[in-house]
C-alpha cells in the first residue's frame, strides 16, 4: 500500500476535492491575518521576554523594508541583523533599560500597553524615528513570556515637534529678553510702527509716535549723520548700517542708543527701514568715566615719566659729573705720573751729564766711573723710549690703529725671547725664572711683536712684586682642542683685594703693603705706598690679547702668589687663506707631488 506525502501548501488533486477544500478553508484565516498584518501602518512583531529579547515574529512586507531596509529573512531565518544592530547606540541601553524596568513591574494577565520612541539606523545608514507600542504576553502562570507589539514611523512628526519647540522656544526667549526698541520707518523717516519697549526706551507710548518724525526725537547736532548718512547709505544700496546717537527722552533727557539700520524692501513702493535700538546710556557714562580716568592716569604717567625722566638726567649728570672727576683724577695723576717719570730720569740723565762735560772725574777709576755714566744714561735713554712706546700703543689701541698680523706663532720662540729679557733681572734678585713649553704645543694665530710685549709685561711685574728669592714659573700647555694657555705663576705676596678690580685699568696702579724684600723699607704693615710704573703695562696687555680673539685672567691670594692665565685661539690655516698660497700663487692643497 502506497502514500503520497503533501505539504499543506500543494493544491489538492481532483481525487481528493473535499480533502483540498478543508485544507483551504484551514489555511485561510492565517493568510486573511498575514495579509491584514501586512497592511497595517508599521512593522508587527513578536519577541522573547528574556535578556536578549529575541525576535520570534515580523510582519513582512512594505512597511518593514521602507522603514528599516531589511526583510523578515534577515531578521529571523539567517539572522543576519538583530533588533539591537538596528536600533540607535545611543538609544540602544535606554530601550533596553526601559523594558527591564517595565517587565518587572509587570502585573500578572495585564493588558495594560506600553509605548516608547526610540531611533532606529536603517540599512542604508539612515536615522529613523518611531513609536513602539506593546504589551506583554503571559504563560498559565501569570509569567511574562513575549511581548508583542506594533513598531511605526514617525519621523516627519518627531521632527515637526522638534522644529516647533525650538521655534516656539525662540519666540518665547525673545518675547520674555528683548529690551530693545524696534521701529519702522519709512524713507523719509517717519515712525510707521514702535515695539512696546518704547515706553521704557523712551518713556512715550508707541503709538503716540507713530507718523512723527525719527529726526524730531534726536538733538539738532546727531540729525546730519543719520539724514545725510545713514539713510543716504541704504538709499545707495547697503543693507544695514551701524550707528551711536541720542535720542531724547519723554523727560527731557538726552538716551544714547546703540542702533542697528536695515533696508527692507517692499512692493510696490519705496523701501523701508527697520531699525533696533538698545540703550547703551550707562554704557556711554561709564566710557567717558573710563576716559576721565584713563587722561587722569595718563596725566600721571606723563609725570611718573617726567619726574623718573628728571631723575635719570640728574643720575647721568650725576655719573657724567663724577666721570669726569675721575677723568680730571686721572689726568691729574697721569701728568703727576708723566712729570715723575721724565723728570727722575731727565734729573739722572743731567747729572751724569754735568760730571762727564765739566771733567769732573779724575784718578784711576775715572774711566770705569764714566763708563758707568753713560751706561747709566743709556738705561734712562731707553726707560724714556718705553715710556713713549707705551703711551703711543696705548693711544693707537683706543683708537683703532694698531696695525696688528694674523699668522701662526710658535710660544717657544715668544718666551724664549722673554726669558732672555727678564733672566738678569732675575739673577740680580736672585730670583728662580722657570720657563715650560710643551714640545707638541701648536701655533697660536697672533702677532709675534704684540705678545712679546704681552708676556715681557706679564713676567716683568710678576719679577718686580716677587721678593729676592721668590720664583716665577712659566708654563704654556693646551687649554682646549682649539685653544693654548700660558700661565705665569709667582709666589709674592699677591694682590690686595681692593685693588683686584682694577688691574687691568688705565693707569691704575694700585697700592700695596710695604715689603722690605722689594722696597727696601722696613716691614710695617700699617704702610703702604703706591706702586710705582705708568699704570699702563696690564692696561696695554690685556687690549692685545683681545684684539689678537684672545682673554686675560688672574687668580691671586694674598701673601701667597698670583697666577696671569692668557688664552689663546690656535692657528687656523682655515681661517687665513693667504697663508696656504705658495711662491706661485698656487694654494698649498692643491699642489701634487711629482
């Protein structure tokens, strides 16, 4: 015995007519319900009430597609989109939250309904607003177990209440803030209509005014720059113009205005002005308040500045006067300086002078006697000769006129030269003269002449406030990659503190203890005498060492020593281009050997 297997959606053969008909008449309420479900104004739905609220329903049709873009199919059989990826993220916790809520406070067999609006996101990435109104579906237990309800758009009214609110909130923030007098005027400035602020504006009733002149309200002296300006400007085509001016009050006094011209256009007929006017009196008094002030504080500052003025004009006078007192000291001190150090040697010079012309040298040491005299005028000669020699470089230093070299220098042959200068000084004193250069010391750019005179200076005062026995020691060495030190160091009695600062002044000389061992005086350290020279010698060192791109430092302890520390840049063939060309005119680099 044979079956065949149908489905309740085959059409019922014509061997079994009645068996189709009942089939049919079975099947036809859940179409008549698909269909009218279908039809309805929104998406009808069924869902668990459980935590993830899985859909279990969806009317399919028109409605679903238009109003989120996805089919039932996508929803329930392949699940591709779930109701929470369609709905808002920012309106996804508080739908959630809100259904929380609700089933927990459901009654048992309620058929209370429920509504929320919430945005959904359609496919095509689209925001949607709509209403969601449901009730909750219970078991025989009185348990919730789904909620079934009806999902509709209702974009264009959410959207029209928005639009509503916020315009009825502008209406209503301008009706309750505005202060301002409105008007309308014609061209010729009559007053058509006057906002009800005028009474406080103004102080008159709006309608008082309407058909008198703007320009009657205002003082004869703002009239032409309102006329002749103003509306001449949006005769001309501007479309608003800004303008200050006043407006005189119902009693009498004068409100200035802030006000704020439109042209507006009207058909048929010229155009008109509308104008808003906002009381800026308090405003104008606390200006000119302000300027009052503000000319006060001025007229303050400009004395502040006149008297501090004042003041640093007399404290530069103050200087200038003082300056030029030590100017006139130093002056004083440079001609005493100048008088005794020609007039001792000119006196010594004219004795020696006298005893050889008038014969007045007899016996048999007579000619060791003379020859001492002409030494000893020889010696005065030349101190003499130092004397202009310094004065001179130090007036061509000031001035700018040294004509010093730039070219490598070799230390060694600098001190060495020194050295022979300065050693019988030395021995005559008994004093130890040490000189050290390094063998792998480099040439210093620099002139040969100027710092023999630099170092002859340096080691002769260091010789000269030594004591007998003392030493000097000299040591040049590098100070840096690109830099050469020579430090001449003595063990005297150093530089008193007070005279420190000084040094390296013009025709400083300073003061110091007496010293029996250099003076030749008894030790009383109460006394003190002035050292004797030019005061020119550091002066006219340090201005060469610094026109040579070097410096000059001293470190000293009292009744222990000083140290003299010159630095000086290395030689830079770089820097020097001539120097690298040959007798050819060819640059050293680039001959080639053959």
């Amino acid at each position: 015995m044979t079956s065949t297997t149908r489905t309740h959606e085959d059409t019922p053969s014509d061997d079994c007519p009645e068996q189709g008909r009942v089939e049919h008449r079975l099947r036809e309420p859940e179409r008549f319900l698909r269909r009218l479900i279908s039809n309805l104004p929104g998406i009808v739905y069924r869902c668990a009430a459980d935590d993830g609220w899985a859909l279990e329903f969806v009317s399919d049709g028109v409605e679903l597609s238009t109003l989120i873009g996805y089919s039932d199919k996508n929803l329930l059989e392949s699940r591709l989109v779930t109701w929470d990826d369609v709905m808002h993220p920012e309106d996804r916790d508080f739908v959630r939250g809100e259904l929380r809520r609700l089933a927990a406070s459901h009654v048992p067999f309620s058929i209370a309904a429920h509504s929320l609006s919430y945005r959904v996101v359609t496919a095509t990435n689209q925001v949607t607003y709509v209403r969601d109104r449901f009730r909750f579906v219970d078991d025989e237990a009185g348990r919730a177990v789904a909620l079934e309800g009806v999902i509709t758009d209702v974009t264009e009214q959410t959207l029209a209440e928005m639009r509503a609110r916020e315009s009825e909130g502008h209406y209503r923030l301008l009706a309750e803030n505005i202060h301002d007098l409105v008007c309308l005027h014609d061209s010729a400035g009559q007053f058509l209509f006057l906002s009800p602020s005028c009474e406080r504006v103004l102080g008159f009733d709006p309608t008082d005014l309407i058909g008198t002149s703007l320009y009657a309200l205002m003082p004869p002296d703002d009239v032409p720059a309102i006329r002749d300006g103003v509306f001449v400007r949006l005769r001309a085509g501007e479309p608003a113009v800004m303008s200050e001016h006043r407006m005189r009050h119902q009693s009498g006094q004068d409100v200035w205005v802030e006000t704020l011209w439109q042209r507006i256009v009207t058909a048929p007929g010229p155009p008109h002005v509308l104008t808003s006017s906002r009381d800026i009196t308090r405003r104008k008094i606390a200006e000119g308040e302000r300027a009052d002030m503000e000319q006060e504080r001025a007229a303050r500052r400009a004395a502040e500045e006149a008297r501090a003025t004042a003041e640093a004009a007399l404290a530069e006078a103050e200087v200038s006067r003082a300056e030029a007192v030590q100017a006139n000291r130093a002056k004083d001190e440079f001609l005493q300086m100048v008088s005794h150090e020609f007039r001792t040697p000119l006196s010594t010079i004219k004795t020696a002078t006298h005893i050889l012309l008038h014969g007045l040298l007899e016996g048999r040491e007579a000619e060791d006697e003379r020859r001492t005299l002409l030494e000893t005028i020889a010696s005065e000669c030349d101190r003499q000769s130092d004397l202009i020699v310094n004065l001179t470089d130090v007036s061509r230093l000031e001035e700018g006129s040294v004509d010093l070299r730039h070219e490598p220098v070799l230390l060694a042959g600098v001190l060495a030269a020194c050295d022979r200068i300065d050693r019988k000084a030395a021995q005559a004193r008994a004093q130890t003269l040490t000189v050290d250069v390094r063998d792998d010391l480099p040439a210093v750019g620099g002139d040969a002449k100027a710092l023999r005179r630099v170092f002859c200076t340096i080691i002769g005062n260091a010789l000269k406030y030594t004591p007998a026995g003392g030493g000097i020691e000299v040591r040049a060495a590098r100070a840096a990659p690109d830099e050469v030190v020579v430090h001449v160091t003595d063990n005297g009695r150093g530089i008193r503190p007070a005279d420190l600062p000084y040094i390296f002044d013009k025709f400083y000389r300073g003061r110091r203890s007496r010293d029996p061992a250099i003076d030749g005086t008894s030790d009383d350290a109460a006394s003190v005498t002035e050292i004797p020279g030019a005061g020119l010698g550091l002066y006219r060192a340090k201005r060469l060492v610094h026109a040579l791109d070097g410096r000059i430092e001293v470190t000293t302890a009292e009744g222990r020593g000083s140290r003299f520390s010159v630095y000086l840049p290395c030689w830079d063939g770089a820097r020097h281009r001539d120097d690298d060309v040959d007798e050819y005119g060819f640059e050293q680099s680039d001959r080639v050997d053959e």
